[in-house]
C-alpha cells in the first residue's frame, strides 16, 4: 500500500456559470427546484445517471456542453435568477437575529447519528435522519448560529434489492465522496484535518468533512483513513450496521470525536443539542476537557448539565441503546480518572437495573438540564418510561417534555403544487410558513386546478413506478418478456394508496391485507378500482421486516392484484418525494403507542394527500374531523394485539367502502370530485402550518436554546464560579435533605365544599440546617385519577416564621374555581434561582398522610 492525495479534476467553468459549482455545493440546492433544475436543463439524461448529484454531475460533464449552455439565453436567465436567490437568501437578515440579537455568534452544537438531506448523500436511514437534515434546513432558515456533527458513513445504510422470490438483498457500495456535495476539511498546509479518539489500547484517527447546508455547517467523521489499523478504517463504514461492539465505537466518536472536530475547526458552542442518545458521550469529551482544565469534576458536570438538550425519539424500549458494562469499561474504562470519577459513579450515570446495562438515554438524561419527546402523546409515553429516574416526583411532572416534530415543506412540496401556491397564497409564502390567514388562501385556488396539478404529480408518480419495475426486471435476463406487461402496472386516474417506512413489525405494513377477499372485491370494483404502493426497507438483522416484504411482494405478483399493488426497491429521498406527492391517500397504521411523531404524513398532507392514520404520533395533533382520516380510537392500549389488529383492519375496510372510495369517485360532470378537493384543501389549510420545522426550530429555540445559551454564557464566565456555587448548593440539599420534612398539615378539614369557597392550609416544615431561602413550600392540588392526580398544579405558599421548635410555618389559601374532585397536599422542594427548571434537583419532601 502507498499513500496518494486525490484531487477532483472538473471541467474549466465558463466565467459566465462559475457560480454552478458553488451552487452544486451547498444544499440549498435541495430544498430549490430551480437550482436542480439547471442541471437537469444542461442533460437531464446525466442528471438522472448521477442520482441527482450536482457534484458528480460537474464532474462528468462534458466541457463542450457547458461551453454550449452559455449560449442558451433560457438557461442564463435561470441561471441569473438562481444565483441572486442564492444570495438574497444567504444574506438575508434572520428571525434569530432580530428575536435574539445577545446571542448572535455563540455557536449551538447539534449531535445526530445520522442527517438526511437529498438523495445524493445517502448517509441516512429514515425518519431520524431526515429530521435531523430538516432541523438544519430550517436552522439555516432561521439564521440560528448552529453547527451540526454526524458520522460519514462509507456505505450508508445499505441498499435494498428484492429478488424474484421475494428476498431482501442488502448492497453495500463504497461511496467515492469526492464526488459528493461534501468537503474534506484542510489545514494551512492543505493536508486533511484529522483528530483522534482514545480507546485505551489505540488511537483512532478521524478525518473531518462539511457539508454546507444553507448558512449552516454540518462536520463529518470519517475513520476511513489510512494512518488507521484496517479494522479500524471500518469503524464508520456503515449506519446502524454493527454489534454493540462497534456501535459504541461509533457513538465515542461521534461524541467525544466530534467535540474535538468542533475545537480543531475553533467552534466553541454554548449549547448542546443532542438528538438521540447516540451522541451522549458528547458530554464525557467536555468533561474530560473541563477536569483536565483544572475544574473540579462536580463543578464541570454543572457546566455541561446546564447548556445541554437531550431529544429522545422512541417510545420502544429495545430502541434504546444498552451496553454491557464490560464494554463500557473496555472502552472508557482510562477516561474515569481522566474526567475525576470513580468506576461505580461513571456507570451510574447510565446504569440501567432492568436491562444490566448502560443505558445511552439515561446517561444522556443525567448530562442534560432539559429533554424532550417529539409529540405530544410521545411526551407523556416517556414521562412513564422514564420516571424511575425521578422516583420523587408524581409521573404528570417528571421533567420530559415535548415539541411536535415539524418538515421542511419547501424540500416536500411539489413543483406543481408550490408554483399555485406562488399564485394564490403568497409570492413568497415559504418565508411564512406559520401565517394561518395565508394558507388559508389556499381556498381560493379553483377545484380544477389543484386536480389538474395533483393528476399531474400522479402521472410523474405512474411513470416513475413503471420505470423503476422495469429497471428492476433488466436486471434478470429470464424475466424480460415481463417489460411489456409492466407498461400497463398502475393508472394515473385510480384511486391510490401510498404506504412507505421502515418494515417492522409494529409498522404493520401488512394490515390492509388481512381479509385478501375483501380487498380484492375492493381494488376491482371495475367503477370504482383502488391500487396501492408499498415501498421500505427492513433492517437485515430484522427476519420478520423481510418476511413482510416477501409477503407484500408475493402478492403483488399474484391475481388478483398482479399490477395494482406494487412494491417499489430502495425506498429514499427521491422515491418518497414521488410517492408522498403522487398518491390520493397517505396509510400510517403503526399499533398505538409506539410512533414517536412520524412525519411522512405531514409531507402527505402539504401535498393535499390524505391522511389516514392511527391516532399515533402527530396526528392526534392535526386531526380536525374533515383534514383527513383516523383509523381506530385513543385508548385501545388496553387490548392485546390480535384485538388490536382486527378491530384496526376492519376500521380501514370500513373507511375505504364508506367514505374514502364513495367521495373520490363522486365526481361532477366536470371530472371533479367536489368534497375530496375539499378535504385536499382542508389538509393543506390546517396542517402544514404547524408541522414544519420552521415552527418547531422557533420553538427549540425559544423554549430551550435560549437559555441553554444563557446558562452556557453564565456557568462558563468567571472560570466556572456560577457552575461551582450550584454543585455546591446541589451537594449542601443533598446531603440534608433526610432531615427535611413536613410534620404536619392542617385545612378545614371539610370534605365537600362550594365552588368559589377558599381552601386555607397551614402547615410546619422541618428543614434541618437548610436556609428557608433554599426551598419552596407549596400546595400541589389536581384533578383525583385512578393511580394519583392529574394536571397538577402548584402553588408557593407563605413563610410566616418559625415555632419554638424550630418549624418553619407556613400558609396559603386556594379558591376553589373549579368544579369536581380535587385532590391536594403539601410538599417542599429545593429551590435556586439558577436552575433550568425547578425539577432540576428533582428531589421532594411529599407531607405524610394528614
Ligand atoms: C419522511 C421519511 C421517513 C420518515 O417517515 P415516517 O413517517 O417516520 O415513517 C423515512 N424515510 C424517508 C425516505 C422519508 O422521506
């Protein structure tokens, strides 16, 4: 083996279009059709063979044509058009900078195992991912000073192939990223910046790649490097693709690799994002960093706590990441001492009782001062899943909580659907994304013409199903005389079902299969047919994944259904975009409560796409009654999962034969179906408004980053002094708290009173040696459930001075506003003003029974 630099050689850019390369570099391009589609105008026949990347596209161009465009006047009116959007939009004064000018420059660091922005760059899986990309997208929007850090994976996820039995077939190409919208980060001297994690035995070297996404830069760590043991070159080869053992690899290098990325390339962030658990060991490299600084580890676990958001996105608990301790010591087990903890308070900060093992979540909860689930039904899941680590607090308020997951429309919305957009909501309406009275314009767009563009995405979406058979059906000699029979696979004016996501069980992809009679009787009613689109892949550990697809795929060959349902390979980016713009109705039928949030059906339902989902994830958020369909009832988590499964599958059958097939084919004299056109614009009025990522990195920010930047800017000034006062004061609660207690409570003791009447309540509190100063006393009153209160409330009460023993009194009085039974009690709390949230010392005093 030797050793080589490479570099790209592309063809010499007429100085009219130099721009292009810059253009094809920046994933702004991703979420701009007319960006794309200069590439395409150029040779849309390359354009395809590159799998829509401008990098490679540039590469692979011949010279001549590039000479030959600068002549096309056309192209270089487009061309102009682009450029000066490009820098309109990079230059544009921001939201963040107007809501928050005393934070402009202090840079928020995002973690994630995995960002899916555009097909070109397949280093994702799915539904994480993208939501990840489309967290930056919209950061970039926003002008939020972020900077994103994920791993680069050599041979992404995988690729899917189904052979003709049926079989999933996973490939994994080497990916020449050279030829990719990304960029290997230089030294002065121009050689590759590299950094290094320790495992105890070895360094691992890691190359540091960007992507540019808009405004925002995103680095990558690559361990494909040659100064790396073969082995170890292959750390980052592939995503989710290891065993445990490499998969804590990979989370060390995320984490702590990627803090050291971001201090090679001079970011100092003062907050912390961490999406997923994947990337907790973030926390062990600024706490190394910090101890090694001469703060005291105490101090520097404050410091980290206090800028830090943790984000859990499963509410399934084999989705969380569970090492032995074994593992944990072969790979940490140098840094204890390096971060001054000791073997057993290290593992603690994971340690998982049920499991036995080091749990990424719990460790990722105890380095951050808030998390979050991402929807509002997955916030009160992981309150449950959760509260064994706030054992003092009642379930309602174990500190998780929750923002609803959002898309970046623009990157979803069809061409077809954005330019009626342009037309009757706003010229510039992707700038408004929130504004309620302009989507509501969407009203005013004529019935014929949003069918006239939906049909026009349907047949984009026919033609594109027919091609990719077809393709497939090239590869085996034996089935060739099958191309022509395809020709005639899917129609353009039958009803369509789309149902594409990962192939797991939970999933249920085959649902709408179970009575096949049914559904046959169903798809071939010759007035009114149905077809449906399957498309996912499984993961190739997952058997029962793939026993759905072979199953899918089996009866997609067999009558009667041979050429109406139809499984598409390799589900991604660019087949989802067709899928969710093209299809009539949108399947989501996961058994309850195991979707987090889901957000394909918001890119559905932006391209007036009909939702039909359990009440799971988000929709239990946008469902109006008449914006789409609910399959089944909140509340079945009581039944077993055959139960659960009939009751859903015949809620299905019932809507298709009772409302969704009876409306879309109940069309005028004009071809129109009025009340379905109605429901498209009902979707698109009342949903995208609130499902998109320019809302929810508004609410990240306004709700979290800003005073994680706060506290970051506060705890770090001063060497550390704020940060160490609070460990002082948590360990000062901490080591009392055993002597506080509230001796007793005294009310009216009534137990029916009128509404509008005050409850008085007195109570003596013993807190030991601790400053009343140092705590809260209050009512916590709510509504009496089965197994404790509901919507708790809480109330401070008074001090009113201390008895002769020593107790500290207190008191307050609560009108009774509402009617119903209501139950109360006392408690104290410590209390610090510099605290993220009053549960961030989650310890409680509840009063004894009284
Ligand atoms: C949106 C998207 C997902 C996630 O969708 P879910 O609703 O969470 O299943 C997965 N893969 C691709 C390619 C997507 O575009």
């Amino acid at each position: 083996m030797f050793f080589f630099r490479s570099v790209s050689v592309i063809p010499r850019m007429p100085d009219r279009i130099a721009r292009l390369g810059e253009i094809s570099k920046n994933l702004w391009f991703s979420w701009n059709q007319q960006a794309e589609n200069l590439f395409s105008y150029i040779n849309d026949d390359l354009w395809r063979e590159v799998g829509h990347n401008p990098v490679k596209f540039l590469i692979h161009i011949n010279p001549e044509e590039l000479e030959r465009i600068t002549g096309d006047s056309h192209f270089l009116a487009e061309y102009d058009w682009v450029v000066s959007e490009f820098d309109r939009y990079m230059n544009s004064i921001s939201w963040f900078e107007e809501s928050y000018p005393q934070y402009n420059n202090k840079a928020i660091a995002y973690f994630c195992a995995e960002f899916g922005f555009h097909e070109s760059l397949p280093i994702y899986s799915g539904g994480l991912g993208i939501l990840a990309g489309e967290h930056i997208k919209s950061a970039s929007d926003q002008g939020l000073p972020m900077v994103g850090v994920g791993l680069l994976y050599k041979q992404g996820y995988f690729t899917q192939q189904i052979d003709f039995n049926g079989e999933q077939h996973a490939h994994y190409p080497n990916y020449n990223f050279r030829e990719m919208p990304i960029t290997p980060v230089t030294c002065e001297n121009g050689s590759n910046l590299v950094v290094n994690v320790d495992f105890k035995d070895r360094l691992v070297y890691l190359k540091v790649w960007k992507v540019q996404v808009g405004r925002v830069s995103v680095y990558f760590l690559d361990a494909d490097v040659t100064k790396n043991s073969e082995e170890d070159r292959k750390l980052t080869a592939r995503l989710y693709g290891g065993d445990d053992e490499n998969r804590i690899q990979q989370e060390i290098i995320l984490g702590m690799g990627g803090v050291k990325a971001l201090r090679a390339v001079g970011v100092k962030p003062m907050a912390y994002h961490l999406n997923e658990g994947h990337a907790a060991f973030s926390g062990l490299e600024r706490l190394r960093e910090l101890v090694q600084s001469g703060i005291c580890a105490s101090g520097a676990r404050e410091s980290i706590i206090s800028n830090t958001l943790f984000t859990t996105h499963t509410p399934v608990l084999a989705g969380h990441d569970v090492f032995s301790y074994e593992l944990v010591d072969k790979y940490l087990g140098h840094i204890y001492s390096q971060v001054g903890m000791t073997r057993n308070s290290f593992l603690n900060l994971g340690r998982d009782e049920e499991q036995g093992g080091f749990n990424m979540t719990f460790f990722a909860l105890h380095l951050s001062s808030f998390s979050n689930g991402v929807s509002k039904i997955h916030g009160r899941v992981s309150k449950d899943m959760f509260h064994s680590l706030y054992p003092h607090l009642s379930v309602d308020e174990t500190p998780i909580y929750s923002i609803t997951n959002g898309i970046h429309v623009k990157t979803w919305v069809s061409q077809e659907l954005s330019d009626l957009f342009t037309t009757y909501l706003k010229p510039d309406w992707e700038e408004n994304m929130t504004d309620k009275d302009m989507w509501n314009n969407v009203y005013s767009i004529p019935d014929e013409k949003l069918w006239k563009k939906h049909q026009d995405c349907k047949e984009s979406l026919v033609q594109f199903i027919r091609d990719k058979l077809q393709e497939r059906i090239c590869r085996s000699k034996e089935e060739e005389n099958h191309i022509k029979e395809i020709q005639d696979y899917f129609r353009s004016d039958v009803l369509t079902i789309g149902f594409a996501r990962r192939f797991t069980t939970y999933k249920r992809a085959d649902l709408i299969l179970r009575d096949k009679d049914r559904l046959a009787r169903l798809m071939n009613d010759p007035k009114r047919p149905v077809q449906i689109m399957f498309s996912g892949k499984a993961h190739p550990d997952d058997e029962q994944g793939q026993n759905l697809i072979k199953e899918i795929y089996n009866i997609s060959n067999e009558e009667p259904f041979k050429g109406k349902i139809v499984f598409i390979e390799d589900y991604d980016i660019d087949t989802a975009r067709y899928m969710l713009q093209g299809v009539d109705v949108w399947l989501n039928n996961p058994r309850w409560p195991k979707e987090a949030s889901g957000t394909s059906g918001m890119k559905a339902a932006a391209n007036g796409v009909l939702h039909c989902s359990v009440p799971d994830g988000w929709w239990p958020e946008g469902f109006n009654g008449e914006n789409g369909f609910i399959i089944g009832n909140t509340g079945d988590e009581g039944m077993n999962k055959i139960e659960q499964d009939t009751k859903d599958a015949e809620h299905i059958y019932h809507l298709l034969e009772k409302v969704i097939i009876p409306s879309f084919y109940n069309i005028d004299s004009e071809g129109i179906p009025g009340q379905w056109l109605h429901w498209m614009k009902n979707s698109i009025a009342t949903l995208p408004v609130y499902f998109n990522t320019t809302r929810m990195v508004q609410e990240y920010t306004n709700r979290f980053y800003s005073s994680l930047l706060d506290r970051g800017i506060r705890l770090s000034s001063n060497n550390y002094v704020v940060a160490d006062n609070i460990k002082n004061f948590k360990l000062y609660i901490e080591e009392n708290w055993h002597q506080v207690a509230v001796n007793y409570v005294h009310s009216n003791g009534r137990t029916e009173m009128q509404q509008g009447e005050e409850l008085k309540i007195e109570a003596g509190v013993n807190l030991g040696p601790i400053n009343p100063r140092d705590v809260v006393a209050e009512i916590t009153y709510g509504e009496v459930e089965s197994n404790g209160l509901k919507n708790v409330m809480a109330v401070s009460m008074e001090m009113k001075g201390q008895d002769d023993a020593g107790h500290y009194h207190y008191s307050i009085s609560v009108p009774l506003e509402e009617q119903g039974n209501i139950g109360y009690t006392v408690r104290v709390r410590p209390y610090n003003p510099e605290f993220a949230h009053q549960y961030e010392l989650p310890l409680v005093a509840w009063a004894p029974d009284f």
